[in-house]
C-alpha cells in the first residue's frame, strides 16, 4: 500500500513539472500562439453557426429544437476538447512508430503510455474548451436546465467517461500503426466522423448504425444518450443510471485500448538495427 | 519539364507503399460519406424542395463532394514547413529546378495515384450504398470540368501560399488548422451556403473558398440557371488571377529572404 502510494505521488509530481514545461514550450512559437486562438474556437463558432442555420431552413433536426441541439453540441465539444488536452497525441502515434520515438521512453522508469500522452499534453486545447463551454451554458438556458448539484455532478461523470471514450478510440487507432508500420493520420476523418454522430441526435441515422455506434463503437454513449436522458427527451433513457454508463462505457474502452496498445509495444522495432 | 514528369512517376510510386493507409482512407471516407448521406435523408424527410434543391440532388452532391475532395488533397503547405524547419529549404533552391514546380509535380503525383487508390473505390461504393451520381444536364459538364480544374488550382495556391507563411513564422500548424475550418466550413463542401441566411452567403460568395467545393458542384446537380453559372465562373477565375499574383508575388520574396539568410 505504502509503495503504490509513493508511486502516484511520484507520477503526480511529474505530471506538474511536466505540464510547466509544456506551458513553457508552447511560447516557443508567437505566432502559433495566435494561430491556435483564433482556429479552434473559430471552428466551434462556426460550427454551432451552421446548426443554426441548418434549423432554420429545416424547422428542427429530427424532433430536436435549437435549444437541445445546443445543449449536445456543447457537451460535445466541452468533451472533445477534454480528449485534445489529454490524449490528441493518439492521433500522430504512427510517427512516433516509424521514427522510433518510442525508445526514449521505454529507457525511462515510468509508464509508456503515461508518458506518450503526458509529456506531450496539448495545453492548447483549452482554446476548444471555453467555446464548448460557452455553448452549453446557453444550450442549458435555453432548455431551461436547472443547475443543482445533482446535475453538476451528472455533467462531470459523462464527460470523464465520453473523454475516455474518445481517448480510447485515438490510442486503438493510433495503436494499429504498431502492426501495419506505416504513419496513418486518421486524426482528420476520425474527427469528422466523430463530430457528425456526436453533435447531431443519433436518432436521425438508421437503425443499423445507431447500433452500430451504440453498441461497437460506442460513440452515442458520448453525448446523445446522456443528453437524452439529462432533457428528458428520450424515456427510455434514465436520468441516473444514463451517466454511469457512460462511465463504465468509458473505462472499458479505456481498458480494451491499454491491451491493444500494450499488444502493439511488444511488437514494436525500434529505429536502430 | 521532363524532370517535373519524373516527380509525379516518383510521387506515384511512393503513394502506393503502403497499403494499409489506402484501405484505412477509403473506409475512412465511406464512412463520411455514407453518414453525410443518412444526415440528409433525415433532414430532407418529410420536405419537398429546401434551398431550390431536393432530397435527390443532395444525395449527388454528397457523393460528389466525397470525390472532389480527393482531388483537393494537397501537400505543399507542409513541405515547405518541413523545409523551413529542417533547413533543406536553402540546398532544395540551389537545385536547377523551380522549388514550388517540383512541389506542385509532387502534389500531381499523389493526386494521380490517389484517383485509382480512393476515388474509383469511392465512385463504385457511393454508387451502390448511396446513390449513382449523374449529372443533371450532360451540356454542363466542359462548364463543370472547367470550374473544377480551376478550384483545384485555387485551391493549390491558397495551400501554397499559406504555407509561404512559414518562411518568416517558422511554425505553421496553427495557420494550417485555420485554413482548414475556412475551407471546411466556408467552402459548401459539408453544409451547402444556400443553406445559410441570405447576408451570410452574400459575403461568403465574395470569398474564394465557396469557388474551390460549392460552384462545380452546384454545376453538377444543375442548381441555378446558366447565366447565374456564368456570372459565379467569372468570379471564380477573378479569384484565380489574383491569388496566381499573390503567388508569383510571395515567391519572389520568400526566394530573396533565403538567399539572404543563406548569405
């Protein structure tokens, strides 16, 4: 008990010296800095724009009015942008593959993948959260949300299970480069497919592939069916059972992704001969 | 010219290395395409014409954004990061060839192989999941092809232009991303402009991006009379001049700026 305890103090302790440095690395470069605050919420302002416009040429997107859509769009976006901070470099893990990169952390005495994601954490991603965040506080007043402990409670258990969620689907990717040696960035398509079966009711697609993101790739545990559950739109889904799920959902994904990754390590070459 | 034919054979057989990314990108790609098509069908059901289009026509023109989309994959923005970053911008300029020609062979060449490798691939898949793309009015199509050859060379040159930025920022990922969200957003390439209220698409069709995605497109599906065609066509080749300026501009100056850091 006492040595696991000194174990996390350890990796805490390194977590803080670490997210310094990534403070101090990221101005490194003005320019980027800019460029980073102007693109990332550009792209949710945007965004969110053209839901707008979608509903009023369309009256409302499946039975869902401007005010819900806003309320999944924002727990959307709040949680993807949770997933960019923490777990963006799942996306690039081919790289890191093919020129060897992974050596220098399997000389050191720490976790692999606690390393992979940590030393590289994406402080920029908070330029995605404060949209998100923005979005979803209007999304709640305009569904009239009444924000009470419970709720805040409720908020914060899905969106660290729909992070994991995502977090998870980037390292299974990411991990495949370990068996096909070859740097594939699918960050952009994972994105925009994540992006359509997330902000928009999962409802409006097909029965076939509504179980297909249910129950295969469980994106839908992400936004819709919490969303659901919180507004009340779909009875089915239960106001206190919905973000436990989502949670569980999380941490197996999670899970499944560790293996899988681990799996991949094993067969890792490094650069040398 | 024969040494820029030689990159683009280079180009091709690099592209075709690895085979796991060509089958990752195409399922990648019908999995978009294939939810845009549902995202429509859902929005469209119940309603005859939205926007002067119908549900049909829409189908198209999902498929064919799929497929435009592979012709307007380009590379140059991050060669010339690379360059810049790793210094082999100065010894790539001693060479006898044009920098930006042998860019430009490069990204022909990935496009060449990137025709057999993804959108044949994605032609018979939307054909069969989706619905086969045909156009409205066989007489569009040298309007369509030539509106389409011009969004692609806008295309490039924006990439490229943007990617000059790196000569003085160094790092340009950020800048990147931006042209990016313009692109996707602004471009009709997801969400048609016409969509958008009235004021908005006023201005936006005074930008470039909607020439790139949206006016070959709207030529495909027969959208708007051909006098309204024209008169976009116009615009669109307005953009492709000034932005060929733009380029020739930027290139002197970013070829001096070496020269003089390399003393």
């Amino acid at each position: 008990m006492g040595k696991a305890y000194r174990e996390l103090i350890h990796y805490l302790d390194v977590t803080v010296q670490v997210i310094k440095m990534a403070f101090m690395t990221i101005i490194e470069y003005p320019s980027n800095i800019a460029g980073w605050l102007i693109s990332n919420p550009l792209q949710f302002i945007m965004g969110f724009a053209i839901i707008k416009f979608v509903v009023a040429s369309f009256g409302q997107i499946n039975g869902w009015n401007y005010g819900q859509l806003a309320f999944l769009y924002g727990l959307s976006v709040i949680s993807h942008a949770l997933s960019m901070i923490f777990f963006v470099q799942g996306w690039f893990m081919g790289y890191y593959v093919i020129e060897g990169e992974f050596d220098r952390y399997l000389t050191r005495p720490l976790g692999v993948l606690y390393q992979f994601f940590f030393t590289n954490i994406n402080i920029f991603g908070v330029t995605d959260l404060i949209p998100g965040i923005l979005v979803f506080i209007y999304g709640c007043v305009k569904c009239g949300v009444r924000i009470d402990p419970l709720f805040i409670i409720q908020v914060i258990i899905i969106l660290t299970g729909a992070t994991l969620i995502r977090g998870g689907i980037y390292i299974l990717l990411g991990s495949t480069s370990f068996h096909t040696r070859s740097a594939v960035d699918f960050g952009q398509y994972t994105q925009e497919i994540m992006d359509k079966t997330t902000m928009y009711p999962l409802s409006m697609y097909p029965e076939s592939m509504q179980f297909i993101l249910t129950y295969l790739i469980p994106v839908g545990w992400i936004s819709f069916y919490p969303v659901s559950a919180l507004l009340g739109i779909d009875s089915a889904c239960n106001r206190m059972l919905v973000p436990f799920i989502t949670l569980a959902v999380g941490i197996l994904v999670m899970l499944i992704a560790g293996v899988y990754f681990s799996m991949g390590l094993k067969k890792y070459e490094s650069a040398g001969n | 010219m024969k040494k820029y034919l030689y990159v683009v054979k280079t180009q091709i057989i690099k592209s075709m290395t690895y085979e796991f990314n060509v089958y990752g990108n195409i399922v990648m790609q019908t999995i978009i395409m294939i939810t845009s098509a549902c995202f429509w069908k859902a929005l469209y059901k119940g309603q005859g014409m939205v926007g002067d289009v119908d549900a049909d026509s829409m189908l198209t023109y999902v498929v064919l954004s799929s497929l435009l989309s592979v012709l307007l994959i380009t590379n140059v923005e991050r060669r010339i990061e690379t360059s810049v970053v790793k210094g082999t911008v100065a010894t790539d300029m001693m060479k006898p060839v044009n920098i930006f020609g042998i860019y430009f062979a490069e990204d022909i060449g990935n496009i060449l192989a990137l025709v057999f490798q993804n959108m044949l691939p994605i032609l018979i898949i939307g054909s069969l999941m989706v619905k086969v793309p045909l156009m409205a009015d066989l007489r569009d199509l040298p309007l369509f092809i030539l509106s389409a050859a011009e969004s692609f060379l806008i295309n490039w040159l924006m990439a490229a232009l943007f990617g000059m930025i790196a000569f003085s920022a160094v790092n340009i990922d950020a800048l990147i991303q931006v042209k990016k969200h313009l692109l996707r957003l602004l471009s009709g390439s997801i969400i048609p402009i016409w969509f958008f209220p009235p004021g908005v698409s006023k201005v936006l069709g005074l930008l470039p991006f909607v020439y790139i995605y949206q006016l070959p497109l709207s030529i495909y599906i027969g959208r708007g009379d051909r006098a309204q065609q024209l008169s976009q066509m116009r615009i669109q080749f307005l953009w492709l001049v000034i932005l060929t300026g733009l380029f020739l501009y930027a290139q002197n100056r970013a070829t001096r700026k070496v020269m003089v850091q390399g003393g």
